[in-house]
C-alpha cells in the first residue's frame, strides 16, 4: 500500500507540471492506450502513469536519424569498433571470464558475441539511456510510422512497470524505449529476460550479468547455431553477379565455391565447407569495399537488431576482441553517401529513364537497387547496385 500511495504522490508531482499538457492526438492516444491496458489486467496507480506523459520532439527527432541507416557503413564502424571499445570490451572478457564461459555453455553463444553487443548498445553500461521509457513509447505510439511498434511496446512496458521488476523512476531507456546493458525493447524482455544471478530477479538496468544472461538466452531462441561462425570476408571475382547479394536468398557453400567466391582470410576459416550451412553475400559497399558470406548466425544478430551495419559492427568487434585484423579490403571512405532528398531525385531519374526503382520514398530499398543495378547494366558499368554521387550526377544529365 505504501509503495502504491508514493506512486500516486509522485504522479500527481508530473501532472502539476505545465509541461505535460498534451495535444489533442496525443490524448486521444493515451485515452485509447489505457482502455487496452485496463482490459489487459494494469491496475489504476499504473494507468495514472500514462496520465503525466507528453509528446517528446527529441525522440521524434532521433527516429528520424537513426545511424546504422543514416551514416555510410564505414563511419557507423569507426563509431563502434573504438580502441576504447576494445580495451574495455578485452577487460570486461577478463573478469568475466568464470560467468562467460558458464553462459557460453548453456546457450552455444560466444562470450566475444555476448559483450560486443553490450559494448556496441551502452559501451558497457555507461550509456543505457536516460528517457523515460513510457515517454518515448508513447511518444512513437501516437504517430509516425513506427506508431505500431510505439503502441505495441508501450502496453508491454506497463506490464513490467506492473510486475515489479522496475519501479517507475528507474524506467529509463533510448529513445526507442530499449532498456538495459543490452538495450532490451518490452517485449524482448518478456519474452526473453533471463536470470543470470541466480536471485529469481531479471535486473537488466543494473546487473549486467542478467542482461548478458538475456542476450544469450535471446540469441540461443532465435536460432544462433553453437560453433557456427557469424561469416567472413570474402574476395569475389571481377564479373561477380552482385544482384545475388541480397541477405534473404542464401545458397549452399557449393554455390559460391561455383561462382569463384573465396575466403579472404585464411586465418578465419580453412574454406568454403559445406558444414557452414546456407550463407548470403553481403556487399555493404558494393564491388569497392568489403564484401562477406554470412551464415545463419548472421542472421539471429539481424533478430536483435535489423540493421546489417549493427550486425557487422558486433560481429567485426567480436573478432577484434580475439585480436583479429581489420577488414583486407578498404572501405571507399572517400565516397559521400546520398542524402534523402538525392536518393529521391536519383528514384525519380531511373523511373524517368525507364528503371522501375518502386516509387520515391527517400530510402535505398532493394528495389531501387535493382534499378541501379538494371541501369549499371545498360551503361556497362560494374553492377552492383550501389548508388553514388556519380551515378545520380549521369542519371540527371541523362534525363
């Protein structure tokens, strides 16, 4: 009773506050939220909660930019695979070193894997967000084009906020609503939580062993496959048909030894073997930069964050924290990455030029990369369908 009559108090503090005045949709939202909420078993003290939120334009702002789709795959890897990073990731390896190897054998994940994604999602709990997490769902809820998945976390966040498992001031999170060492969303963490203590408590905002524990046990349920590399760089022959780059068709080992694909390391692995199972090339870059063979493990990082560059940024720092070289090929650091309003002009200029580029949306899908690909092709130039500066500049001139 006690902790319900400070929850109150503590409510009625917020909603004093001129500042949690909300517009009209906003209201709306919350209105609606509270009547699925109510039906869902959250109790009165905890719908009051939503009653104190407001829109907040920074989390608005932030969705807008998110840095594995906004910034060239090699800056957002620079970014992550810090000297820092590493140190500290090296040190966290060390001391950890009894529970890692404990949670290694239960769940088949790497220890690397484990605290590459803590390092990469908070630096290793320095960073884990200090948002409200009601606020920022809420706030993603009521519009925009994440609305659902706002909606859909916001209600999942109550029943934790119910449970007990977090008292309301140490709600805190990214602006996605993602909490923990490990950057758990709501649902993720109640599907997938796990104790990594052994004290019947999921404390994944300040024990990093019950959120290291959830990463494991997160990755292990989606499919991570134990002693199964995430991939490796691979050299490719100069007429490779990069159209077959695509992460969601991959091809026997036997496929790719076909098409003259190589292991580019031979520290990494000794070859294509056909124990690796199905693997998708993966040319982030295009024929000027790196390019990967990626196995299902690949794929179960891609489950906790759908951004390939995140994928590639925790399984390169994985690597490196094991004292693995970087890449053997450069990143074309010098190009420029095309802007939204460019990407649109360039989607305009291929339908225009006749190259279906599935309308403008501001956003490289992989049907506007077919396009440039299909354009690549007509110009007899190398076809990868990678989208430049330079091949807006001729699209544009031939227009």
């Amino acid at each position: 009773m006690r902790s319900v009559i400070r929850f109150t108090f503590i409510l009625a503090l917020m909603a004093a506050n001129p500042l949690y005045a909300a517009d009209e949709a906003f209201s709306r939202f919350i209105g609606e939220v509270k009547l699925e909420a109510k039906k869902n078993g959250i109790s009165a003290p905890y719908l009051q909660a939503l009653e104190a939120l407001t829109p907040d334009p920074e989390v608005l702002r932030l969705a807008a930019r998110q840095p594995e789709y906004v910034k060239p795959i090699w800056s957002y890897l620079v970014h992550m695979v810090t000297p820092n990073r590493l140190t500290l990731g090296r040190e966290q390896l060390q001391q950890r070193e009894a529970f890692l190897e404990q949670l290694e054998e239960k769940y088949g994940v790497p220890r690397t894997i484990l605290v590459a994604i803590w390092g990469v999602e908070t630096n290793y709990g320095s960073h884990k967000g200090s948002h409200s997490v009601l606020q920022a769902l809420a706030t993603l809820g009521y519009t925009g084009k994440r609305a659902d998945f706002g909606r859909q976390q916001l209600l999942s966040a109550l029943k934790i906020l119910q449970s007990g498992d977090v008292a309301l001031k140490d709600f805190k999170g990214s602006w996605a609503g993602a909490m923990g060492h490990t950057q758990f969303i709501p649902t993720t963490y109640e599907g997938y939580a796990a104790d990594g203590t052994g004290d019947g408590v999921r404390d994944i905002w300040t024990e990093p062993k019950d959120a290291l524990a959830s990463t494991a046990n997160y990755l292990n349920r989606m499919g991570w496959k134990r002693d199964l590399p995430w991939g490796f760089e691979v050299q490719v022959p100069s007429d490779m048909d990069f159209a077959l780059a695509k992460l969601k068709q991959p091809k026997p080992a036997a496929f790719w030894r076909d098409k003259g694909v190589r292991v580019a390391s031979r520290a990494l692995v000794d070859d294509l073997g056909d124990d690796l199972g199905d693997m998708s090339l993966f040319a982030p870059a295009g024929v000027r930069g790196p390019v990967f063979l990626v196995t299902k493990n690949f794929g179960a990082l891609l489950r906790y964050n759908t951004a390939p560059a995140y994928a590639l940024a925790v399984a390169h720092l994985s690597q490196r924290f094991l004292g693995a070289a970087a890449f053997a090929t450069d990143w074309p650091m010098a190009d420029r990455p095309l802007l939204p309003d460019e990407i649109s002009d360039m989607q305009r200029a291929l339908m225009a030029n006749g190259f279906d580029a599935g309308g403008v949306d501001g956003v490289l899908g992989s049907q506007t990369r077919a396009a440039v690909r299909q354009y690549q092709k007509a110009r007899g130039l190398a076809v990868d369908g990678y989208a430049t500066p330079g091949i807006l500049m001729q699209l544009r001139q031939a227009k």
